[in-house]
C-alpha cells in the first residue's frame, strides 16, 4: 500500500493495514504501552502516589529496577510518564494528556460503532417486517393456527 499516512487516528481508515515503517500514531503508543500489566501497574501506582523514582517503584513490583526503568521508558515513550532529575535521582509522574487523547478516540470509537450497529439493527429489522407482510399476503385465508406449508402454525 502507497500514499500517506493519516496524520491522526480519526482520519485513518478503519481496516486499512498501517504501511511498515509509517510514523507511529500516539493512540497506538498508549495502546501498546498499556498492553502490558507492569506497565499498567506502574501507571497505577504513579496515580495513586503522584510522584516515585524508579528505585521506589520497583519495591512494590516483583521485578528489578533495571526493568522498571525500561517499562518507565516505554511509558515516556508514549507521553504517559514524565521524568524529572530532582537531586541524584530521576522522579516519574503521570502525565494525563496521552491518556485523556485515547480515551477521546475510544469514545469516538465507540459512537462510531453504535451507529453502524444501529443501521443493521434497522435494515434487519425492516427485513423481517418485510419478510412478515410478504408471508401474510401470501396467505390471507390462513386461519390462526392453521399450519402453512411449511408446517408452521405461525402461534
């Protein structure tokens, strides 16, 4: 596939594989950052807390500090942790805005979907009263019942 990449999530067409090697949009920064549980964890315990070093995270993870450090680097990564030297050591907070823009999406994902939805719930929806009238006009002497050819007794 040629041609360029949409400059934003809203624009890109759904079901249309990214091109290998197009810029990675923010949306799928945050998605693929939040794909993993300690990053997930991480990004939790910097809410709850509002501030922590690396050092101080990972003593309420089951992993190194050399881990929490690359999961935190992923996280700033994506505009979702900030990092700021206070002293000798590095303190990450959240940073709202990336989380604020997916959610954003994902809301306009959704409606976008709840309209599809709600266009084949009304064309399925006018099949079947179409499908209802042409089966009663066909066989207006019926009595109720009474079955029809197809042994249905339409009860």
């Amino acid at each position: 596939m040629t041609g360029a990449h949409p400059e934003s999530p809203e624009q890109r067409q759904p079901g249309v594989p990214v091109e290998p090697g197009a810029p990675v949009e923010p949306v799928d920064s945050v998605l693929a950052a939040l794909a993993d549980p300690t990053r997930r964890l991480l990004l939790d315990l910097l809410a709850a807390h509002g501030e922590a070093s690396a050092t101080t995270l990972a003593g309420q993870l089951p992993v190194s500090r050399q881990a929490v450090v690359k999961h935190l680097a992923v996280l700033d990564a994506a505009g979702l942790v900030t990092g700021g030297r206070v002293g000798r050591e590095v303190r990450y907070a959240v940073r709202p805005a990336a989380l604020d823009a997916t959610a954003r999406w994902m809301t306009a994902l959704a409606t976008d979907w709840d309209r599809r939805l709600a266009a084949v719930k009304r064309l399925a929806e006018a099949a079947e009263h179409g499908t209802r009238e042409v089966r009663e006009a066909g066989e207006p002497n019926r009595a109720a019942g009474e079955p029809n050819r197809e042994g249905d007794t339409g009860t």
